[in-house]
C-alpha cells in the first residue's frame, strides 16, 4: 500500500508542474500579443492619398515637358517619317502605287514626307534607281506657265530645298528670300522676264549651277562673287547685258561660263582671272578684239568666238596648250597664229555666214523686217554641229558654210 501512495503521489505533482507550465506559457503569449498591438502604427487614409496624388501630378508634369519637348526639336518629325516608312514596307505594289497617286495631291507634300518604294527584291544590295528618285525629289521646285507672273509665297517656307527650276513664266524679280536657302545648288532660271538678280544671290554659298539665260537682266550684282563654289554660270541672251562685275574674279572654281547673244564689246577681266575656266562662250557679241593676256586662261579647253567683228587672233592664243577647239567666223578673220591652224590636235572651226542670213539682215537694216527676241534655236543647232565635229579625228579641211539663221 505504501507504494502505491507513493507513485500516485508523484504523478500528482508531475501533473501539478505540467499545468503550471502551460499557465505561464499562455500568460507570456498573452503579453506579447498586448505588445504587438501597441507596436502596430495607424495613418490617416487621406495623407495616404494625398501623398499619391502629389506623385501623379509630379510624373504627369514631367511627361508634359518632355511632350513640349519633342514637339519643338526634330525627333518627332524624324519618327513620324520612319514609321510612314515602316508602313509602306507593309503594303503592296498596287497599294504603294495608290498612295503614291493621293500624296501627289494631299497635304502631305506641306510636312516633307515623300512616298517611299519598297526596293526591287534580288541579290543586290544597291539602292532602286526610282528610290533614289523618289527621295531627291523632295529637294527640287518646278515651275512653269506664263500664267505665273511672281514666285509663289509659300516657297519661303520650304528652306530644305536644293534646286529650283523656274522657266517660260512672266516673273520678273526673284524674292529676297531666297538668302535663306542655304542648301541651294542649282538656280535654273531662264526664259523668264527676270530683269534684275537681288543681291542677297550672295548668301548662297553652296551655289554650283546658276542659269539665268534667255531674260532681261542689264548688269549682274557683284555679290553674285561670293558664291565661291559656283561650277556653271550662264547668262545667254540677256539683250543689254555688257559688262560683269570685277568681284566675279572670285569665282575659282568656275568651269563653264557661257555669254552668247549680249552686247559685250570686250572681254571682262573678271572673266581671265577665273583660273579653272574650261568652256567659255562668246558667241554672238560684239567684241572687236581679244586681250593679250587671254593665255591666263590655263585650264581653257573650248572657245567660242563665232558672229562676233574680230579680224585678229592674238598671237598668244599659241600659249594656251589645253585648247583643243576654237569655233570664229571666218569672213573678217585675216590674221591668226599658225601654230592654232596647223596643230592636228586642234578643232579650228571658221563659219561662214550664209548668204540667206546676209540679205535677211540687209532687209531689217531697211526696216522691212520686225525685230524679233532671239530663241535658242540657232544656238541648238550650232551645239548640234559642233558636237558632231567633236567626234571626228580631226576638224575638216575644207571651207565649211553653215547657215546660222537656219531658215528651211
């Protein structure tokens, strides 16, 4: 019995602690929950709020500069034209060719954006001929129709442009804006009633082609000598035109310069210091005698010098070793340096004027005949003659008649 006591009474007290335990466990995880829930902040829902509003606001007012931005820079305009360019890679030749036929008429034209051709599929790499077209049409202006009697005023805001073909119309003066095409190559201006050149032409340094033939201009402004890169000059047929500016020695880089059909009774001395001249035409003036200095003309490839009053060459002109054609009138011609006539490398061409011609200019001293603007007729068909001589081996020698009136 006294065992029995014993173990019952131990399992008694083990029971006793085990309860104890648990009690105080219980008690300590009471504490800790009091004391999470007094760690626990609470905010107002509205300061929560109005934080997030402040940030909206802040990024909204961001992407509006940036939208500024973009708006004034050329990014965006670039982007626009790449992704029309993306979307015409989309489509079809039929549809392509649609659309080509609605921008030639829309509004588009206004913004720069030209349409895009797909090119050729095949091995090449090398870009389509018409692509190429396509994109440098965007750089040229056309304009003809006498119903045109002033350049249009919207072109001020094309400045991209790089040419500018203005013919048969009834414009007499080109604007002074045209100073603000800094990108201009090629000014090609004739058959028009221009009588006066502004002398802002001056500002247009990357200028290589002017032709300003067949109007009415009297002089030529000498800012026209600070276009320093002009290649091709021509002043065909002006009627009064007689002189040029000393300031035009500048041009040094000048290759072709063509003065048919004035009234320049000599030749500049502008005209002898431009050092790269190769083709020069003073084809039906009124020059009496040549400078004897004219073997300045180093590089001097080609003159004309046909219906002019010359009775003489200089003998200088043997100096000038890179000539290789002279084109003159041969009735009053009756002295010229032999070494031009015998050199078989040399083209020595003498016209002579037909006897047509003769009695029609007889008739017009008399008055019997009306004074008539000249055209480029006559001068097509002596460039026609003349490169036909060019092909040959050598210039004829016979006695060559060629009627310059070209009446049929």
């Amino acid at each position: 019995m006294g065992c029995s006591q014993l173990h019952s009474k131990q399992a008694t007290q083990t029971e006793t602690r085990k309860t104890a335990h648990r009690d105080n466990t219980a008690e300590s995880s009471t504490m800790k929950l009091e004391t999470m829930k007094r760690d626990v902040p609470v905010y107002d829902l509205s300061l929560i709020k109005g934080m997030w509003e402040t940030r909206a606001n802040y990024q909204k007012k961001r992407q509006r500069k940036e939208q500024e931005r973009l708006a004034k820079s050329a990014l965006q305009r670039v982007n626009q034209e790449w992704q029309y360019r993306i979307a015409c890679r989309k489509m079809k030749s039929s549809e392509m060719s649609e659309l080509q036929h609605y921008l030639e008429r829309s509004s588009l034209r206004e913004v720069s954006i030209e349409p895009y051709l797909e090119p050729t599929e095949g091995p090449t790499t090398e870009p389509d001929s018409s692509v190429l077209e396509v994109e440098e049409k965007r750089f040229i202006f056309e304009l003809n129709g006498d119903n045109w009697k002033e350049v249009p005023a919207s072109l001020f805001e094309m400045t991209y442009l790089r040419e500018w073909h203005i013919s048969a119309t009834k414009i007499t003066k080109i604007p002074e804006f045209i100073a603000m095409f800094q990108d201009m190559r090629i000014l090609d201006i004739p058959k028009n009633s221009i009588d006066k050149l502004p002398p802002e032409i001056g500002k247009l340094t990357k200028l290589r082609e002017l032709n300003v033939s067949y109007n009415r201009l009297s002089d030529i402004p000498p800012e026209l000598g600070d276009c320093e890169n002009l290649e091709r000059l021509e002043l065909t047929s002006n009627l009064d035109l007689m002189e040029l500016p000393f300031e035009l020695s500048n041009l040094k880089k000048l290759v072709h310069l063509d003065l048919a059909e004035n009234k320049f009774i000599s030749i500049p001395i502008c005209v002898l210091r431009m050092s790269s001249l190769q083709w020069l035409d003073f084809s039906n003036n009124k020059l009496k005698d040549l400078p004897e200095d004219i073997d300045r003309l180093e590089e001097l490839t080609t003159l004309f010098l046909h219906k002019n009053q010359l009775t003489y060459l200089p003998m200088t002109m043997a100096n000038m070793t890179t000539l290789t054609m002279i084109v003159v009138t041969g009735d009053d011609l009756v002295c010229l340096p032999s070494k031009l006539v015998d050199n078989p490398a040399m083209k020595f061409i003498r016209l002579y004027e037909n006897p047509v011609s003769q009695e029609t200019t007889e008739l017009e001293n008399e008055g019997h005949v009306e004074q008539t603007v000249p055209d480029e007729s006559e001068k097509e068909f002596l460039q026609t003659y003349i490169n036909s001589l060019k092909e040959r081996e050598t210039a004829p020698t016979y006695t060559t008649k060629v009627s310059l009136s070209c009446v049929l």
